[in-house]
C-alpha cells in the first residue's frame, strides 16, 4: 500500500537547514497494524505528515496504492487525503459549536454526500464508536475519551483504507487510552491499515510492527 524510498525532508529555520528526515525507506502492505516510535525530534510527527499529504519530501519517492504522489499539487493531495486517509489527533479538533453527530459529518458535508445516505452513515459510525446517546452532545459536554471517539468516527467518515494517528492517546489517561486504542484496533481488524505514533511504550506495544526512530533516522523495524 505505501512505498516509501529515500525520502527526505529538510526545514528552513532562519539561516539554517534542518534535515527532519533522513533517507527514509518503508514499505507498509495493506491492513497493517504499525507503531511509529521514537523521542521528540526523532521524526515521527514529519513522517506521519508525508504519509498523510499534508507535506512532501524534499527528495526521494512516495507511492501510495501503487501511485506515485511524490508531486501531487495541493488539489490533488486533498482528493487523495479525503478519499483514501483518516487522520486522529492528540488534540482532536473538533468543531466546538457543532454537536458531536454534525462533527463527524463535517467531510461527508464537504464531499457532497446526501443528507439521506448522510444520516445513516453517521449514526452507524457513532454506534461503532459506542456514542450513540450522545449523538447531539456539544464537545464540551463530553469526556476526554469520547472526544477521542468522536474524532475517530470523523476519521473513517470516509471508509479511508489508511488511518493515522498522531499520539492519539496523549491526552487520556491510561484507562482511556487503552479504550481509544481498543476502538482503532477494531477499525485495522476490519481491514483499515492502522499507523499509530506514539512514545507510549506500552501503546507501540501493542501493535504488530514496530518502527523506531532517532535522528530523522529509521533505526529499528521489528515484527511480532
């Protein structure tokens, strides 16, 4: 599913040049369950940003479902990011005057889906995510792990074959977090493939492949 050769990305801060990533080479086969790990600076957040197409490598090559979207201008990575990837934040950026139905709705409103087929994906996706009571609750009315939830039925609005997760537990507490990460692993084992970046020992733990990083630098990729 991704490919992954020589990839670089180097950064312009002030009068220097910072190379954030260094000659990364990956290959990630479709429906794989992968922890991206590392310290802060590593190059973990930099990688997840390629991979998602919200930024593009300085050199080297990326293909995705066989794909090459190395080049892809701005139009043409926002068409692949909404039909093909899912993206869960630390953070969850949700809309906080929209309930927690019309949030998870926000990308099918943007792709021109009908409000019919609308409603009913909605409601099946906050029942995954087992929020269905709370369907017209505001964000601020809801817990932490709930937000979390809400940001993941957003995330799969779309059926995307690849999620990504940006330290999706960092704002939880341990019990929650292992909840939130229940509900992704869920997701992978109905055949999304799952990238998680975390520095959560017990989170990378938990996923079949183990990718770590230092230095912008792939270090270590094991499988269990």
């Amino acid at each position: 599913m991704i490919q992954l050769d020589q990839a670089s990305r180097t950064f312009q801060v002030g009068d220097q040049q910072v190379l954030a990533l260094r000659e990364v080479s990956l290959s990630i086969a479709a429906g794989e369950y992968i922890a991206i790990m590392g310290p802060s600076g590593s190059g973990k957040s930099t990688l997840l940003n390629l991979l998602g197409l919200l930024d593009r490598p300085s050199g080297g090559r990326y293909s995705l479902d066989g794909r090459d979207v190395t080049g892809l201008n701005e139009a043409e990575s926002a068409r692949v990011r909404r039909d093909k990837i899912g993206f869960v934040f630390q953070f969850f950026h949700l809309v906080p005057r929209l309930d927690a139905a019309a949030n998870v709705a926000l990308p099918l409103v943007l792709a021109g889906i009908a409000p019919a087929e609308r409603k009913q994906r909605v409601a099946q996706l906050l029942a995954d995510v087992g929020l269905s009571e709370r369907a017209d609750h505001l964000p601020s009315q809801l817990s932490g792990g709930q937000l979390q939830r809400v940001a993941i039925a957003r995330a799969m609005s779309m059926h995307p074959a690849l999620l990504l997760a940006d330290e999706p537990t960092g704002n939880l507490d341990r019990a929650t977090g292992r909840e939130v990460m229940g509900v992704l692993e869920g997701l992978n084992q109905r055949g999304a493939t799952l990238i998680v970046i975390t520095h959560d020992q017990e989170i990378g733990a938990r996923a079949r492949r183990r990718i770590g990083m230092e230095d912008g630098r792939v270090i270590s990729d094991t499988a269990t």
